[in-house]
C-alpha cells in the first residue's frame, strides 16, 4: 500500500506514534552510550507517496564503513535523544529540522557495539534543501514505506553464535542488517498498529565491534 505525502499520513502516523508505549529501559543501561537515530518521513522519488531516508555511510568513517544506515549518532552531553537527532539530521543531510517536527519515539535498542539507539520518527517534508555532508554520507536514498509494509520485506536467520535471531531487511537484492534493520522493522509494526519488540533481535557477528 502506497501512503499518499499528504497532512492526512502527517497525521495518521503521528497516531500510531501516540499510540505507542515506548519501553523505557530498566535501569536506564549506565554501561550504554547514548545515541539517537532519526526515521525521517518525506516524499518518495518521483512525487510517489510517503519514503524515509536512509543513508550509505561513507567508506572513510572509522567505524561501520560503507555500511546502511539511519541518519544519527551518538548524544552529546546534555542532550536529549530527540536533540540528538535532529543535530545530525542536520549535520549528516543539511535538513534542519525542529521538535515541533517530532511524531515520536520507539523503542531503545542496545547494539553489541555499546550503544544504546533511540528512533525518533521525523516529519522531515519534501526535504528539498537537502545537501549530504561527503565527509559521512556516500549516498542517500528515499525507501518507500510500502517496501517495509511488504510481507516479504523482513527476515530471521539463525546463527551458531547466538541463541537470538538475527534481522535482516531486504532491499533491492541485499540484505540490510540490525540495529538499522531492527528499527525499521519496529517502525513498519507500529505503521500496522503493533507495539512488536525488537531489543532481543540479534545483529551478525560483523557488527558486534
């Protein structure tokens, strides 16, 4: 199903987000560094429907090269996960958006790697301002969200170094993996109206580091 780039979706989606009850960790995870992720919502390519961007990091960053992911980062202090976002939204696209922009928030999500990711889903307009920082962003591309509400679009696999399922999203003949991949398959549940889980959904052994 195609969502139509209207003030309708703007407002369906912000319900569902409403309608969430986010998870709070238990103890806060003091050992977790802080980091924020943004699902930013804009129009698709050629006018068609309702996308969020997702980036190609670039192969010069020191950490995750090359690899899909979410516009974000880790907070800085005093910063709340939300103001995280927005910062490299701006930082990573050029798109300055504000918290008035906010629909809301899903659920943390510990990586191997010591992080503790928040989404914070994004109402980002036509985005037509926008200008990738090379230094971060190889590329950066508009995914439909009827590519994550299709019912082939997420998969598990198991693997011999864990009792926990691994994720993966498929797109356009690859695989993208968690933590990405677990959050936007978070947000393709809320988008059906679920408050599915993912803390416990596994990443591949790559991205543990």
């Amino acid at each position: 199903m195609t969502r139509s780039f209207d003030d309708a979706t703007r407002r369906n989606i912000a319900e569902l987000c409403a309608g969430f009850a986010r998870l709070a960790p238990a103890d806060a995870a003091p050992a977790l560094k802080r980091a924020a992720v943004a699902i930013a919502l804009t129009e698709g390519d050629d006018g068609n429907g309702t996308a969020f961007l997702l980036t190609r990091r670039s192969a010069s960053l020191r950490s995750h090269r090359a690899q899909w992911a979410l516009p974000g980062g880790r907070c800085d202090a005093g910063e709340t996960q939300t103001q995280a976002a927005l910062r490299e939204l701006d930082e990573e696209l050029g798109l300055a958006l504000s918290e008035g922009d906010v629909l809301g928030l899903l659920d943390d999500y510990p990586t191997r790697s010591g992080y503790l990711i928040t989404p914070v889903v994004v109402w980002a307009g036509e985005t037509a301002e926008m200008t990738p920082n090379p230094d971060e962003v190889a590329s950066v591309h508009r995914i439909g969200l009827d590519a994550i509400e299709a019912r082939d679009a997420f998969s598990f696999v198991s693997i011999p170094e864990s009792s926990r399922r691994v994720i993966r999203f498929r797109l356009a003949g690859q695989h993208i993996h968690a933590p990405t991949a677990a959050l936007i398959y978070q947000f393709s549940e809320v988008l059906a109206g679920r408050s599915t889980r993912v803390a416990d959904l596994e990443q591949p052994v790559f991205a543990w580091k």
